[in-house]
C-alpha cells in the first residue's frame, strides 16, 4: 500500500463530502466537516489502495469482488447467457456507488477496457488505470481513444462505458429513471463503425442506493434531486465504512446484445435507437426471482 496514494485519495474524498454537502465555497464549513470525518475518508482510500494492490495478483474480476464486500451484503445477475463469448462494447447505466464494481464481476472479462472521464481519484488507482481508456476534452486524443478501443473490440476484447456521462437515477428508487436515457449520448454507433461484427451489450445496474439514504432528511435541504442523490451516495460511504452497515443487494441486468448485421445498417442513430429501446425494457422490467450470486 503506497501511502501517498492513500493520502491523495483521502484528500480527494475529503473534496468529494465537502462538494456533496454544497460546502465548497464555504472556508469555515469546510473545515468543520474535514476536521470532523477525516476518519472515513481515510478508510475508503485505503480500501480503494488495496482493491488496486489486489489487481496484479488476483486479477480485475476477484479484486472487485473482495472490494465489493466491504459495501454490500449480495449481488444478482440476470441474463449471464446474453453475454457473447467474444469481443462486445457494454453499455450501461450509472446509479454510483458499487455499479462498476458489480459490472466487473458481472462481465468477467480481465481484457476489459473502461471508457471513464479523467478523474484524479482513478488517477491514484495506478494498477486500476492501465484497464481505462480515458475520454478527455482534446479531439485529438479522443480520435485516438476511438481507434485504439474499435482495434481491441475488433481483435475479441470487451469494452465497458457508461454514456451518460455523470451519475444516473437508481432505478430500483424512482420510477423515471428511464427519463435519463434522454441523456445518453450516442457514441457506441462510433465504435461500431470502425469495428461492425462487435455486438453493444446493454446492462442495467440497480439496488446500489439505500432507500434510508436516498431518503435521509440532510438530503431534503438539497434543491435538485441531483444534489439530494449525490449527498446520498456520501452519507452511505459514511455508513459502510464508519457503522459499516451493508444491507445492500445490487442486481445486474444483462439484456439482449445489439447487433449492427440485425438493424441491417451501421447508422450510429439506428444503433443508439435500439439500445435505448433494450434498455427501456430492462429499466422497466425488474428482474423477478433470484439471478446468479456473484459475491
């Protein structure tokens, strides 16, 4: 464990519980709630270091599973059969928390590439970082970012992004979230292009936020349910790693695979079409009876 790593991600999640509280122009403020939870922030960088130190030796797939056990008690998945044997592009929502832990284990694939924004905090996650392909503001790098992710989806390998771009509703704890699809942007169809045999898997991620968080009465002084749902998500942190309270159970759905032979065209708005169509159905079709347990 390399303790300046530790110290940078507790600096970044101290950043983090400043921000979700609202409190980052507020000097006095946020030096109460630093000085107060330095503890916590603490513990979840050093367990953030030690699913990364665990990646060399046991692999992405295990590291993420003894990592997962930290933050939630089962995880389901339904429709491991939809999972094509070779190369594919996964598509999925993004409700926070667990959900790219519980899509590593789901998916098992150790070739996977994530495509993720740059962000310091998976910076600091060096072993972790060699699987990301990060999407940056330069056109330059993101024609590279297209051509380097289409070669490893055309030679077999998988691929995993998230194209909202930004944390999405639960949908196990409102009933619009398929509403967030409107902002998926539709740039499967750009990898498709370049690598037309290679089928875009859609999966949807629900049950990482606890109803009592989601719920809890410091979020009703957020304005936007975007705030009240990011103030969630650092009130559960607090409750995994201080009370070390679980009592989460994630379930994965993995729908039909897309392919561009089926639509008949590699037209990037037919393509996005229809992955939003199977993601509609999975968003509104929650699974019933037990799936697979991956934990």
């Amino acid at each position: 464990m390399t303790p300046s790593n530790v110290e940078t991600l507790t600096q970044i999640n101290l950043d983090d519980l400043v921000a979700s509280f609202g409190w980052q122009n507020h000097p006095f403020l946020a030096g109460l709630l630093r000085r107060a939870f330095v503890s916590p922030p603490q513990k979840f960088a050093r367990q953030m270091v030690e699913f990364d130190s665990a990646i060399p030796t046991r692999g992405l797939v295990e590291a993420s599973r003894l990592a997962m056990r930290n933050y939630a008690d089962d995880l389901q998945v339904f429709g491991l059969d939809c999972i094509p044997a070779s190369g594919f592009l996964a598509l999925s929502n993004h409700p926070g928390m667990t959900d790219t832990l519980s899509l590593f284990i789901a998916l098992h694939r150790p070739d996977l590439k994530i495509i993720a924004l740059d962000r310091p905090f998976l910076n600091a996650l060096p072993n972790m970082s060699k699987q990301l392909a990060y999407v940056t503001e330069d056109s330059g790098a993101r024609f590279k970012l297209i051509r380097q992710i289409s070669a490893h989806l055309r030679n077999g390998g998988a691929a995993l992004t998230f194209p909202a771009g930004q944390i999405e509703p639960d949908p196990d704890l409102h009933n619009d979230a398929v509403q967030s699809l409107c902002s998926w942007t539709d740039s499967a169809g750009v990898f498709i292009r370049m690598a037309p045999e290679t089928p875009v898997l859609p999966m949807v991620v629900r049950g990482v936020i606890l109803k009592k968080t989601a719920t809890h009465p410091l979020t009703y002084l957020k304005r936007s349910r975007e705030e009240r749902e990011k103030l969630a998500v650092a009130l559960q942190i607090l409750a995994h790693v201080v009370f070390r309270k679980k009592d989460v159970h994630v379930r994965v759905q993995i729908g039909r695979p897309v392919y561009a032979k089926d639509l008949g065209t590699t037209e990037t708005r037919v393509i996005h079409e229809a992955v939003l169509a199977e993601m509609k159905r999975l968003i509104e079709n929650p699974p019933r009876g037990e799936g697979e347990r991956l934990l």
